[in-house]
C-alpha cells in the first residue's frame, strides 16, 4: 500500500469504517492513518491482575470476564450502565455514561475479555469508568505485542467498531503492508544527530520492540516536527528579505531630531536605544521591514514606536498606529500630540465614533498628504481610507487583530510593519514561532519606576484588604477590582462581578466613594464612558472583568485587587498587574484566592508574588500550562505538534534551528534537498506571521 492510497482500500476499514476515521480523527489515507500516533504504550510483559492493582497504577490491562451488567436511567433517553469484570484474583466495578448500546452489544457472556483503562480506588472498591473492551484473542501483533499503543478514540468510533484495539489492527495490517516512504531529512542530518531512519520511526511508534526503540521512534519524529517547523519559518524569512523591496527611509530629518533633542520626557534605556536602531537599520536596508517588538508593561515601547513613526515624514512617507480599542487610540493620539506640540509633525485620529464630517475631514487631509501620523482603530482598514504615501504601519497589542485586518492595513501602500506586544513570549517559544520575524525586545524599565508590590490574601483577610483600600483611596489614590465572571456561575464557586460590585459599594458607600463598572457585557459606548469616567478622577473604585486587561493608563491607579486569582494564567495576572504602578507613587497588586489551593495555582500566586519580569513569568506560564494556551496558540492552529514540545524539547528546539540555518546559508534555495524543497512546495499557503499581505 502507497501513503496517498485511501484508507478505504485497507483490510478491515471499508466505507462506513473510512467515513469514522475521517470525521472523527481527518485520516483520508494511508500515511494519515500512520501518523496518528498514539498516546501511550502499555507495558504487556508486566502481568497485572486485579489483586496487583495499588493507588499508583496508571493505565492497566486486564484479562478477565464481565457480568452483572445493569442499567440506570439518567435522564431523556439517557443511561448509566454498569457491570463486574473478574479476572480470578478480584474484581472491578466498571461505568459508563455514554455509547451504553454499543456496550450492550459488545458484551457477551462466557467470553474473556481484554480490559484497559484507569482504575480508582472509591470506598475499597475499585473501579473504571468508560474502560477499552476488547475479546480477548492471540492472532495478531496488537494482541500480543509486548508495548500495547492506546490512541485517541471518541464514543461515535467506538460505536463504529474503531476503539483503540481496533484502530491497533488497523495500524498493525498498514504497518505490515506500507511502503514507498522516503527519508524526510539529509543523510548528513540523520547521521549527526543519530536519528532513527524516518520509516523504521513510523512503524515503531505504534509497534516498538522495546522501551528505548520507542523513546528513539518518538526521538526522531519529534526532530522532524521542529525541523520543518523551522524550515517554514527561517525559509520565509529568507526569501523576504532577499525578494520584499521596501520603503527606503535614508534620511534623519527635523521630525526625528527635533523631537529627540527637545522633547523625549526622560532619557532612553540602553535596550530603548538598541531597539530604535535595529529598526533605524531595517527602514534603511531597501527591504521591507517585519519587525516584533516585544516589551514588558511600562518599558516604554509606545515611545520607541514614535520615535521609529517620526522618521516616516523625514522621508517623505505616513505612518500609522492602529490600536485595538477606540480609548487606547485615544491616549496614544494625546499622548502624541502632547509631546509633539510646537513641531512641524501634523497628527490626526481616525475612529468609528467620530463624526461623519470629522471623518470626511480627516480621510480628505489623509489623502492629500496633510497629514503625518494617523492614529486609530480598525477604521484604518476602510477601503476609503487612503494614504498618499503609507511608508510604515505600528499595531499595537498584535494578537488582538486578525490576520485579514492586517492584511488590508498592508495593502494601502506594502508599508514596513512593527507589531508590538506587551504579553512577553518565552524565549523556547520565540525562537520556534517566530523564525520568520525579526524580534526586538526591550528588557529595561525606565529609570525610577517602582515595582509593583505583589501580595497574597485568603478570604479571612478580606476587611483588613478593605481597610488598606480606604487608606490608599483616601490619599486620593484609585483602585481596581478584578472579577473572573459577570453573572452568577452554578458550576464555578468564583465571587462574580455583580456580587462584587454590591459587596464593594456596600463597604465603600455613596456619595463618598463612586464607583465604575466595566465588563464585556457592556456596548463599546459604555465601556468608553466608564473607563472615561476612572480616568478622569470621576469615580475611585473600578470594578471590571479582564476587558481591562488591555487599556488606558490611569497613572492615580495604585492598588488592584484580583478576585479568585487562581482561577487566571500567569500572562493574564501580569497583564492585568500592568493596569496599576504607571505614576510614581508606590502601587500594589493584591491577589485573593479562597483557602484551598491546587499545586498548580500555588505556584502561578508563588510566582506572582516573587517577580514583576513579564519574560520570567512567561518562562513560567509556558511551563505550568504549556504552548497550547500561550496567547491561545493551539486555537489558533499556529503551533502543530503531535509530540514535540518547545518546554520540555528546547535543545532540539536549538539543534534544529541550528540545523536549518546551516542547510539554508549553504544552499538558499535547498536544490541540492529535493525532498525538502517538495515540502516548501506543499506548504507554502501556511500562514506565517511575517505574510501580512
């Protein structure tokens, strides 16, 4: 059998088997059904019986007989159903809750069964709940090989006839009859890293004839997962540069200078001045510019971003700003025009909530050149708005703008691109996802600004929180509450938003104290009042779910409380931290967590409380949730690895980085691989973040 022939024409799966396979787990062919790997091998050769059985077992295999089996109602045409399987030395009390008719039909008395699944131990009695089900028989590798794989099934394959012992036979007939698969790696790779031949890795994950075959199977297939997800990156990246013609921004004219020598509040960073000189480099180089700029809460990104926007009418070019919300393009806009008053540099702001006239007024001006910054949010992207010459584009908050937006942003002029992003990306993450883009990152803070002192409080200490608020507010300081909810949760004992604001203004009463709320709930026009009114000193007290977390800053903000704290990542709580400690008085951030905590939330409160550097936490982050959930990642497709993992694998990460960049300096266009260039072939429509356009 050839890896592209449908997985149809296998012994054993046929048209309704194939439709499964599809629906369920997107296997079409051979090669598909070869690479679903499975999750875990269990050890064969160690009999286990039910009299073995200790609190430590993981996944067992038993061999045995089921009766009893019984059925209680649970609802509508719903079901649990319930059986005793024995195997001689003991017995075990099985459940399931779902594809119960497929189980009715399976089980048969008098017949030996193999039996795999995760026992419990529930009031001296152990038990499964949803275990494998196989009969028992000895014709076949699956049956008797000594590491038995176990992959992911659902409850329509098992009804199908495809739980994890089926799909075992089907891996087991493929592995059997498969050829036609060449080496995905030069010769000279395999041989340096001691690489298993790519075939040979292919059939031993499922079929491994020993532990260290297995771990060297797996050893291999995880080299070619960050191999070519290197080579997509560092590929793309090489071709921009040698193909993407940019703006040629030659010049350092009045706008740069002027505003350098005269109006810059404090002096630049040694990271500030490194970062405005990688891009000063970039602008100048002929080639278009797709630059990260990485920079934790308040080390001053917004200000290497003008600086970088100013050398934009130097040359004769627009730039832009676009932000994500209409009061965050409202603070850069002031902030801007505050610092660049008495200087020739004209800006402007460009939001949904303007005035017709205004907006006319402001796309004429755009369009005619009379105007040098623009400001604002995705009103920018508007097939009206144009530029009569776009030579750079800033996104702030990257993540928060889909791709098509910057897509069209790009498009008014193939301008260079700076994208920034306060969420620190851990450097194992970096260098795997963003191969393709230059990254800058500024690694200082300012000097004088002060940490934000991080504590952590339990329910008992609510008052005394309470008391130390009063104090901060009435030294005319503002404060934050932060709620994980809006309404009322019956599933999630979490204090929720309007029970918070009740308990606030029930302790901290009208007319002395006022108070805001802001949560998504609210329209855009809402969100804006309130915040306007915290900002503007109106009210002392915000109450808010996370729809802060990206906002205005409010340099009177000193003390923010988080409510059930445990219940937020690592990057969010340092995200929302980010909120408070902008002016230059001491600020606090308070996380309060009911008494009872997982090992996993102590450590995200433990951290929290120890550092305020956003790259530590992210390191931090990555390791406690993994890549999946770091800046919603595995949502978004951008990190695909069935086995490889840029936490526990960061030397691999290094050696095939390494690797690529080796091949690549050697021969750019990798004619001398083939194989590799058929891969670049087959993948180029994959997003990449430098492909704005």
């Amino acid at each position: 059998m050839l890896p592209g022939d449908d997985i149809v024409y296998l012994k054993g799966v046929g048209p309704a088997k194939a439709k499964l396979l599809a629906s369920e787990l997107g296997v079409h062919t051979a090669a598909d059904l070869l690479r679903c790997f499975p999750f875990r091998h269990i050890d064969r050769t160690a009999q286990c019986t039910v009299a073995s059985l200790n609190e430590e077992s993981g996944y067992v295999v038993l061999h045995g007989f089921i009766n009893g089996l019984t059925a209680t109602p649970t609802g509508k045409n719903r079901e649990r159903l319930n059986a005793t399987f024995t195997d001689g030395t003991g017995s075990v009390q099985l459940a399931w809750f779902a594809g119960t008719r497929w189980v009715r039909e399976r089980v048969k008395p008098s017949v030996r069964y193999t039996l795999i699944g995760k026992p419990t131990l529930w009031n001296g009695q152990w038990q499964m709940v949803h275990p494998e089900l196989e009969p028992l028989t000895a014709d076949s590798a699956a049956d008797t090989a000594p590491l038995l794989p176990v992959y992911n099934t659902t409850d329509k394959m098992k009804r199908g006839g495809l739980g994890t012992r089926a799909l075992a036979r089907l891996t087991e007939v493929l592995v059997g009859c498969i050829g036609g698969i060449e080496d995905t790696l030069p010769h000279d790779v395999v041989a340096r890293h001691g690489l298993m031949p790519y075939f040979d890795a292919l059939k031993a994950i499922h079929y491994p004839a020993s532990r260290q075959q297995l771990e060297a199977a797996r050893n291999r297939l995880k080299f070619d997962e960050l191999f070519f997800l290197q080579l997509d990156y560092q590929y793309a990246h090489l071709s921009r540069r040698q193909s993407s013609e940019g703006h040629v921004f030659a010049h350092v004219g009045q706008h740069f200078n002027r505003f350098y020598s005269e109006k810059i509040p404090f002096p630049l960073t040694g990271a500030q001045k490194r970062v405005v000189r990688e891009i000063r480099d970039d602008m100048h180089s002929g080639r278009q510019m797709n630059r990260l700029l990485q920079g934790d809460v308040g080390s001053g990104k917004t200000l290497v971003a003008l600086l970088a926007m100013l050398l934009a009418p130097d040359n004769g070019f627009q730039a832009c700003l676009m932000a994500p919300t209409e009061i965050l393009a409202a603070q850069h806009f002031a902030n801007f025009r505050h610092m660049l008053e008495g200087l020739p540099t004209r800006v402007a702001l460009l939001t949904g909530s303007l005035r017709p006239a205004e907006k006319r007024l402001i796309k004429r001006q755009l369009a005619a050149g009379e105007i040098d910054l623009l400001v604002g949010t995705h009103a920018l992207i508007e097939d009206d708005v144009i530029f009569a010459n776009l030579g750079l584009v800033v996104i702030d908050e990257q993540h928060r703008f889909g791709v098509e937006q910057r897509a069209k942003l790009w498009a008014k002029g193939q301008p260079h691109i700076l994208v920034m992003t306060a969420t620190p990306i851990p450097r194992t993450l970096a260098m795997t996802l963003y191969g393709d883009l230059d990254c800058s990152v500024i690694d200082e803070l300012p000097p004088g600004r002060r940490p934000v002192a991080t504590v952590h409080r339990m329910e008992p200490n609510r008052l005394r929180v309470f008391g130390f608020l009063k104090q901060q507010i009435d030294l005319g300081r503002q404060v934050y509450f932060v709620y994980p909810l809006i309404h009322e949760s019956e599933k999630l004992d979490l204090r929720d938003l309007e029970d918070g604001l009740e308990m606030v203004q029930g302790y901290f009463p009208r007319p002395q104290y006022q108070t805001s709320m802001v949560h998504g709930g609210l329209s855009a026009d809402e969100k804006e009042s309130e915040m306007r009114r915290f900002k503007e000193g109106k009210t002392q007290i915000m109450v808010a779910t996370t729809v802060i977390e990206v906002g205005v800053d409010v340099p009177n903000a000193t003390v923010m409380v988080i409510e059930n704290a445990e219940r937020f990542g690592l990057s969010q709580l340092h995200q929302l931290r980010g909120r408070v400690g902008r002016g230059g008085e001491q600020s606090f951030c308070i996380l309060m967590t009911k008494d009872r905590l997982s090992s996993t939330a102590r450590e995200r409160i433990r951290t929290m409380c120890e550092t305020t550097d956003g790259f530590k936490i992210a390191e931090a982050d990555l390791r406690l949730r993994g890549p999946g959930d770091v800046q919603g990642l595995q949502q978004s497709g951008v990190l695909d690895l069935k086995l490889a993992s840029v936490v526990d694998d960061e030397p691999m990460v290094a050696a095939t980085r390494d690797e690529v960049r080796r091949l690549l300096d050697a021969d750019p266009s990798l004619a001398s691989y083939p194989t590799l260039q058929r891969y670049l072939q087959q993948s180029k429509n994959k997003f990449l973040w430098s492909k704005i356009s």
